[in-house]
C-alpha cells in the first residue's frame, strides 16, 4: 500500500520461488555387469530453477550443472551454465514470453517442445511467445525461435501459430448439457539453409563398354518446411472423444534416407467413465513424420515434434524392461484398449472389500510399403531425392513392431492387507525398435503386497517373473519397502537375470544379481535418496521416446529441494 492505496507498479508484490534437483553417481568398475571405465570419481546432473514473479511479470532461468554427466547422456550434454532463460509479462488478456519457452500445439504432432530431464531431452525455443486470449474460449497463440541442442542452438528458424476455440461458451445448448467442445488448428514451418547432399545415379550415357556412367547429383532441399494440425475434442460428462490429423509437407533428412515424402499422422481416441468402471479405444497411424529443426541430425535432439507411443507406461519393473519407442519412419499403425472394473463389495467377485480389475491390450505393426521401380522394373537402390516408397493408407505391415497384453487386479484381503497382481503377454521386435536383434516373446507375473503394520508404518513387497527364451533369458525381481512416515523409506531390492553376456567373450554367458538398498529422507521441501548397489543396462523410454542407459554400479545419491 502507498498512501492507503494499492501498489499496482509492474515491480509490487514480487514472490521468489525455485528448486534444485542434484542426481549423483560415484561409480565403480564393475566387469561382470559390464560398467564402462569414468575418469571421474563423480558424476552427476545438477539443475537449479529460479522464478521471480508477481501478477504482472515472471522473470525465470536455470542453472545446469552437468560437467561430468551421468551415463548414457551423449557427450554434447557435457557442460554447465545458463540454458534457459525468460521473461515473461502478463496484461488482461495477453501474454508475452521472451528468450526461452517451452509449447505444445495439441498433442505434440507438430510441436511440442519440453524437457525431461531422465532422457536427457529439453528443445526449448529460443525466440518469443506471444498469447491472446480477446475474448472467452479463444485462444491465439504465435510462436518463433530457435531450438535449443544442449549447450547450443540450431541455426534454423521455427515459427508457428495455433487457434483453439471452446464452442461451449458461445453455444448454449453445449453448456445446458455440461458438454465441451474445443476445436484448433496449428501450423507449423521450419526455415533451413540447403546443405551438399549428393545422390549417385545413372547420367544415361554409356561409355565405351557399354556400361552406364554414374554421377553424382546434388538435391534440391526445401528451405522451407511446414505442417498443419486440425482437431476436435469432445467431453461429457462421462464420454471424450478426440480426433486429430497432422500433415507435413516433403522434409527430405538423414531420417527417411533424404527421400521426399509428405508426413501424416491420423489419431482417433474415445473413453467412457463412471462409478466403477472406465474405458479407452484408441488407434494410430503415422507416416514419416519425423520433423526436426535439423534434417541432418539424430537422436533424441532437435525434434520439433513428438508422436505419443499408444501403450501402457508400466510402473511394475519387469513389466518395463522392454519399452516401446515410436517408429516414425516409414511409420506405424497403433491400437490400444482398456477396461477397468470394480467389483462393488459382498458381490461373488467382490467380496468383503470389493475388487479393481483392469485389462489392457496394445499392438503396433508397420504400415504397407511397395518400393519405387526403375524403367526396367528392378527396384531404385539409392531412394536419395525419390518418394522413397508407396504406401496404401489401410494395409498393415507384415511385421508385428510391438504387442502387449496384460491383466491386473487389486484386491483387499483384510482390514491390514492389499494384494495386487499382474500378468503381461508381451511381443519386442529388438530389430526394429533397436535396430538389431531377436524380436523377444515374454510373459511376466507380478505380485505385490501392502501391509498396514501400524496407523503409520507400512510394508510393501514384490515378486516378479519375467519368462522368455531370447534376449537375456528368465529373470526374478524382488522387492521390500518399509515406510516411516513422515520422514523415513527403507527398500531393498535384486534382480536375477539368467544370462548376461561377458564383455570380452559374447558367447559366454553367466547368472548375474542386481541388487540395491537405498535410504529415503523426507523433511518439509527437502528429499535425500541414498542408494547402493547395480543397475541393469537397458532402455528408459517416457512417451515413445527413449534414451539408452548403460550398466552401472556404485554410490547414487538424489537431493531435491523446493522453495
């Protein structure tokens, strides 16, 4: 207040907010797990986000500490500074973001810029941000920038817009029956200088063998690419419909092999809910749509976009050790369906307590592919500056990519006890999803048990199974936790696995125990996870997006602090 009256200057009621994330390793060599060589005693991935803000302005920033990064982070995350920066500025009925944002349009099929920070993934923009909202239920948005690749950006332009419209607040007859209807439209181009791309082919000359003459010739790349997104989603009280499609114009780029193709993506969801039981139908199907700010560059960097994976995101850890990571190119069709029931008490199934059954299934396959011919009708070798392919939008691909078939109950026993269980039947092609190997066919059984000891004090404990004849054989996974509330989480776990490959010799296999122990603290905004013991290589992968972790073994310790 100033002379009784409300301080309403851009710089009044300034709040100061943050957290610091710190992630450590202190590694040892371990041969039998197969643990890399690190010339330093520690590694770790430190963050430190800091927020300044009232009602008017937002300024913000991080401060990234990864020197010496933790393993399975590429060497061009080494580093430390200040990534991300921002400014931000509220007024009624606009928004305007300057330096460093992060956005999505939709569902992310033509944009989403995000981090996540286990993957090792941040693509913020760099550039500004400008959001109206001129009157109820329409929003415009107007982005443009350039997109972040660890500790530089690319030198190509991003730039785009969305409109999202609630129908709802200007019809009536929508709001009478609780109903929301929200329409948008996104567009979305990337500016990118050409690059000396060559393709060989046949000049149509002979020489004096009568054999053809190659040369070599330069592709035309597009210095402009662009896409659009149309959806319609829909809500009711217990029904939500969503429909989507993207497009994307020919983006030739290390990819798809530099072949000109346009991009599409087609997604289709419905879910029903109410007291006891739940649905979802979804289907998916995507076609060379990988877009990047940099069509000579691979991995998880310089993504534009990003195509959810339709499968369960298992927590059980068995059931996670073959993730799913979506496959843009040529592409993918994708279904997945859930059911979830609850068996209301004193029923035949439900019993004393009642009991949560749910059923999921998701399959993946490739689309239809027919390769381009020559004039003598042999098929074209060097696809560089073609179509690359044909395609027929309804026919399957020949190969299953992924399948996933699980079943899961909770149950109450008693007053004191909670059983829960799972069983997965599940279907990995390793050479398409990872370029190489056997497709691996499992089955995994899970058990898991809650035990209320006292008011406070709870146990929990886990089996697992995992049964398959590929890849590293059977595996066994147990688990025990005791929780002291408010402060204290003790937990021990191991993981056999039947065979593990030396690193030397291949062909040589050996039964190998991954155990851990770890200790968690908790007080007001602190949390201290205190661990020991080793890690299985493997993939960790959150929305079809995946990052490679190797082995390890050692000291870890995980410090979170929020104010």
């Amino acid at each position: 207040m100033i002379n009784g009256k409300k301080d309403e200057s851009l710089l009044s009621g300034l709040k100061f907010s943050g957290s610091i994330q710190s992630d450590v390793l202190i590694p040892e060599k371990d041969r039998k797990i197969r643990t890399g060589e690190h010339s330093n005693w520690a590694l770790s991935n430190t963050y430190a986000d800091l927020r300044l803000a009232n009602r008017h302005i937002e300024i913000g920033g991080r401060f990234q500490f990864t020197e010496h990064p933790l393993p399975g982070y590429e060497k061009e995350f080494k580093g430390w500074g200040v990534p991300y920066f921002y400014v931000k500025g509220h007024l009624k009925r606009a928004e305007l973001t300057l330096c460093d944002f992060y956005e999505q349009f939709g569902s992310g099929l033509i944009l989403r810029c995000y981090e996540e920070r286990e993957l090792g993934v941040d693509n913020a923009l760099r550039g500004g941000r400008l959001i109206l909202r001129p009157i109820e239920g329409l929003q415009v948005k107007l982005i443009g920038g350039k997109q972040r690749r660890y500790w530089h950006h690319n030198k190509s332009f991003v730039y785009g817009g969305d409109i999202e419209m609630e129908l709802s607040h200007w019809i009536k007859p929508l709001r009478n029956r609780n109903t929301i209807l929200t329409i948008g439209l996104s567009g979305v181009s990337k500016h990118e200088s050409d690059e000396d791309i060559l393709s060989i082919r046949p000049t149509g000359e002979k020489d004096a063998y009568d054999a053809d003459i190659i040369g070599a010739y330069k592709l035309h790349l597009p210095k402009n690419t662009g896409g659009f997104d149309i959806r319609a989603d829909l809500q009711t009280s217990r029904w939500h419909f969503l429909a989507e499609y993207a497009q994307k114009s020919h983006d030739p780029s290390f990819d798809n092999g530099y072949t000109y193709r346009h991009g599409k993506t087609l997604l289709l969801s419905a879910s029903y809910s109410r007291k006891g039981l739940s649905a979802l139908l979804q289907a998916k199907r995507s076609e060379d749509m990988n877009f990047r700010s940099r069509r000579s560059q691979t991995g998880n960097s310089s993504f534009i976009n990003n195509l959810p994976a339709f499968t369960m995101e298992h927590t059980y850890f068995l059931a996670s050790s073959y993730p799913y990571a979506t496959q843009n190119v040529p592409g993918e069709w994708a279904f997945q369906g859930s059911l979830s029931y609850n068996f209301i008490r004193h029923t035949l199934l439900g019993g004393k307590y009642g009991t949560l059954i749910r059923i999921n299934a998701s399959h993946t396959c490739g689309i239809k592919t027919n390769p381009l011919c020559d004039m003598n009708g042999e098929p074209i070798t060097d696809l560089k500056g073609t179509k690359g392919y044909n395609t027929s939008f309804w026919k399957w691909g020949t190969h299953s990519y992924y399948h996933d078939i699980n079943i899961q109950f909770e149950k109450k026993i008693s007053k004191n006890f909670k059983l829960n269980g799972m069983f997965m039947n599940q279907l990995y092609n390793t050479s398409v999803i990872e370029g190489e190997g056997e497709t691996v066919h499992a089955n995994i059984f899970v058990l898991e048990g809650n035990f209320s000891i006292s008011r406070k004090v709870k146990l929990r404990c886990e089996t697992q199974y995992l049964r398959t004849k590929q890849d590293e054989g059977d595996r066994l996974y147990g688990l025990i936790e005791l929780s002291l509330p408010p402060h204290f989480m003790f937990t021990l776990s191991d993981e056999w696995c039947k065979r593990v490959s030396e690193a030397k010799n291949p062909d040589l296999t050996h039964a190998v125990h991954y155990y851990m122990a770890s200790i968690a603290y908790t007080h007001a905004s602190h949390s201290l996870i205190v661990g020991y013991g080793r890690t299985a290589d493997g993939y960790n992968c959150t929305g079809g997006v995946c990052r490679w972790q190797p082995a390890q073994k050692g000291l870890q310790l995980s410090y979170t602090f929020t104010f």
